[in-house]
C-alpha cells in the first residue's frame, strides 16, 4: 500500500489517513514553488477543507486552494490530486503597505528610499502586522546602495521578487526568516554515472536567452549633471569612453564571441553625497556639520533644488530648499506639496538626528561627478563580466535513490554540486535551483540545476 499520510484538520485534529501515490512528492524551487503534491484513490469520499495540512519531512504544508478535485471513477474508486503549500504561500496574502500620517499601514503607492535592509525591514514589518504570532525577522541581507523603488498595490511576495531583481540577488524564507542574498551551499556531492554513482538520466539544454552579451553601453542616472555636462549628455556615462567590450572579436581571432550589444541603465548612479542629520531645530530646519561645500553656489538657475531623505520618518519624500546656511550647514525645506493627504514635516513625522538624506536638482561639485563615473564604469564592467562569458546551460539530472540512502547526502535549495559526465565532456559545479523529492521513495530526488534562477522558465515542475 505503501507510506501512509496523515491529513489534519485546521484545528489539528485528523481528517484523514491516506496512501499517497507514486505521483506525490515535495517540489521546491528557488523563488518559486514550495509544495506537496498529493495523488490518492479511495474507496469513500473524503471531505477536505481549506486549511486543512499534513506533515512532509518536519514541514508543514496547507491548502490553500479549493479543495475537492475529485474524479469519480465507480463506486468506490475516488480519485483526488491535491496540492498543499508551505508557510512560504502565506507571504503573498499579505499587503505590503507603508505608514500613514498616524503611523499606520494603509498606503498602498508609495516610493522609497533605502538599502536592501531597510526594504526587508518594512516587508517583515507587514507580515508580522497580518501574522503577529508568526514573529518574521531578517535573516541575511546583501549589502548595497541607497535605492528608491516604487511600489504600487503589492503584496509582499511581489515586493519580495521586485527586490531580488532590483537588487540582482535571490530571496529564500527558512521558517519565519526572510533573507534576501544569493545562497550558495557547497555540497561536495558528485553526480555521476556508473555503478553506486549518483546519476540515472541527465538532460542538458543551454538556458533561454543566454547568447553571451559583448559590448554594454553603461549610463547612469539624469540627476546632479546638468545641461552642460559633457558636451550635453542627458545621461552620467562613463568618463572614457561610451561602452565596455570584453570577449569580442570571433572575425578575426582575437576574441571568442560576435559583437553583441547592448545598452544598460544604471539609474541609481549619480553624483550624489550620502549626508547626515546631525542637529534639528524643528519639523523644517535641520543642520549636517559634515557638508563640505556650499549648496548655494552650486544652484541649477530656474530649478528647485531638493533634499531627499534616504532613512528615518521621512524617507522616501523630497522636499525643496527654501534656504541653506552655508555658514551654521542648516537646510530649511519647504513643506512636501505633492500629496495632499498628508502634511509632511511635522511635528509627528519630521527629521531626526542620524537620518540620511541626498540632495537632488543641483550641480555637485566635480569631485564627485568624477566619482559617480568610476562607479558607473565598474557596474558597467560586472555587469559585462556576468553576461559576457560562455554560454550557460541547466541540467535536470533523475538521481539514483540507492546513492543517496547509502551516501546520506540530502538535497537543498543553493547547493553546488559537481557534475561529471567523461563522454560528454562535462566536468562542472553547478546549483541546485530545484528538486521534487517522492513520497513513495523519499530518496529519489529530480534536480533542476542552473547557474543563475534570472530565466524563470528554467523552474518548472519535473515529473519523477
């Protein structure tokens, strides 16, 4: 008959005891599904709810779908496919919204401003506004720039794949731990074919959209440049040259690959100095003792020029200068126009000792244009670094059960693996982006194995 499964109820009282099928199994991918599968054939109806659960290898998985597919074959042949998600699901029934005037979340389109962590800290704030039981906290965040995203109408699981994209990294959630990084797990497991070895089948397929790129044109933002910035750019670029080559020249031997172009936006790179609050005086005037030049002098004639706050109540918001002490470094702003819902500053949302801001709409000095173009050259130059080289390819490899029972070895969402095939001349390390494990023969793992998880039609279900 073979492993038997328990169903709960939502409460946790048993629904059911069922024999899943050959069919059934955990299928996990990297930003993507976390599931149970269930087939079953039984003699008398059963009556699934939502909410219901079972229990997969120390996880909990629920449905959240309506319940009762169900074919009927005769009398007492019910035939039933299921699928029942992890806590993972969950993320996506929450909005993720920003705070209000009263310090509420009920703003649904907003911009901010901030780094990776000050993103996940508003994500983890929502979800533990909609499950305060479940306690979600950060786990591991990437480092990085201040960036300003806007969102509109999202929950927090689309928030989640905005920011992995923006932040061209991944986000996995482990339990009640949000982290958003690229995980990587060096395994030390060997796939193979031969006797014991690891390997049944492999398939081999170059991703979609994978032809190596050669030549970037790199630009960066409009902001802090100015109408006369070299010899009329609209856009920062780089300060020798319009673009980045690498592995180009397949005509005449030189390189390994055609001239493949394209152009990249970088908008989060401008001539910018990351300033601090070091005093305030009130809602409106705020000093920075660390402001190394006169915002004064270097006024854009005929544009408003504004202070933008990066952390604290106000990020998020601009404001326009009303003056600039450059004697005491005090900034007066003016009072936020743009949205009429909400007075900003104020006593209640307001600048405070320690918060970022960034100023916009002026020409800053030439130092630091400089040091907004070597910053650009060098996102230009990982950028062509991370699509220039050979082509990548994914594998699905169905894995030898009696391997992994013998070995021990289990399988993981980030894993490197060693992939090695003499007769096809493959000798390579490579993630895991992806597995089904059955439940009929819990050590017969299919793995999906990719170097990036960017082409989301690499994750898919692979039937075992």
């Amino acid at each position: 008959m073979g492993r038997i499964l328990s169903v709960y109820k939502y409460n946790g009282t048993l629904r059911a005891t069922v024999h899943p099928d050959e069919s059934s199994g955990e299928v996990c991918d990297i930003m993507g599904q976390d599931i149970f599968q269930m087939g079953i054939t039984v003699p008398v109806p059963i009556f699934f709810e939502y909410g219901d659960y079972v229990m997969v290898n120390g996880r909990k998985f629920r449905l959240n779908t309506p319940p009762n597919p169900i074919t009927k074959n005769a009398e007492r042949d019910y035939e039933y496919k299921l699928t029942f998600e992890s806590d993972l699901q969950q993320i996506g029934k929450a909005a993720f919204l920003f705070l209000d005037s009263t310090n509420r979340f009920t703003e649904p389109v907003f911009p901010i401003t901030g780094n990776a962590i000050d993103f996940l800290q508003l994500l983890v704030a929502n979800l533990n506004r909609l499950y305060p039981d479940y306690n979600y906290v950060i786990g591991y965040v990437v480092d990085s720039d201040t960036v300003t995203i806007d969102f509109e109408n999202n929950n927090c699981l689309e928030a989640l794949n905005i920011l992995a994209e923006k932040f061209e990294t991944e986000w996995h959630v482990v339990g009640n731990k949000i982290s958003l990084y690229k995980r990587i797990i060096n395994s030390g497991v060997v796939l193979k074919y031969g006797k014991e070895e690891a390997l049944y089948q492999l398939s081999i397929a170059p991703q979609t959209n994978a032809n190596p790129i050669t030549r970037v044109y790199g630009f960066g933002s409009d902001r802090n440049i100015g109408s006369n910035y070299r010899n009329g750019s609209r856009r920062l670029r780089m300060a020798d040259k319009l673009y980045l080559d690498k592995n180009t020249g397949l005509s005449d031997g030189t390189g390994k690959y055609d001239v493949v172009e394209v152009v990249k936006i970088f908008e989060d790179i401008y001539p910018r100095r990351n300033g601090t609050v070091t005093s305030v005086t009130t809602p409106f005037v705020f000093a920075d003792s660390g402001m190394d030049f006169n915002v004064n002098s270097q006024l854009i004639p005929g544009v408003e020029a504004k202070v933008e706050f990066i952390s604290g109540q106000l990020s998020g918001n601009s404001f326009t200068i009303s003056d600039y002490n450059n004697a005491t470094k005090t900034f007066t702003i003016n009072k936020n126009t743009e949205d009429q819902t909400i007075d900003i500053p104020s006593e209640l949302l307001s600048p405070a000792i320690g918060d970022k801001y960034v100023l916009i709409n002026i020409l800053m000095p030439d130092q630091y244009i400089i040091n907004a173009e070597a910053e650009l050259k060098q996102a230009v130059k990982d950028y062509l670094d991370s699509v220039s080289g050979d082509v990548q390819i994914s594998f699905n490899a169905v894995c030898n059960p009696l391997y992994f029972k013998v070995t021990g070895h289990t399988v993981s969402l980030g894993q490197v693996v060693s992939v090695v095939d003499t007769k096809l001349n493959i000798n390579r390390q490579i993630r895991i982006i992806g597995y089904t494990r059955n439940w009929i023969y819990p050590y017969l793992y299919t793995l999906s194995l990719a170097d990036s998880v960017k082409d989301k039609s690499l994750i898919k279900l692979i039937n075992t």
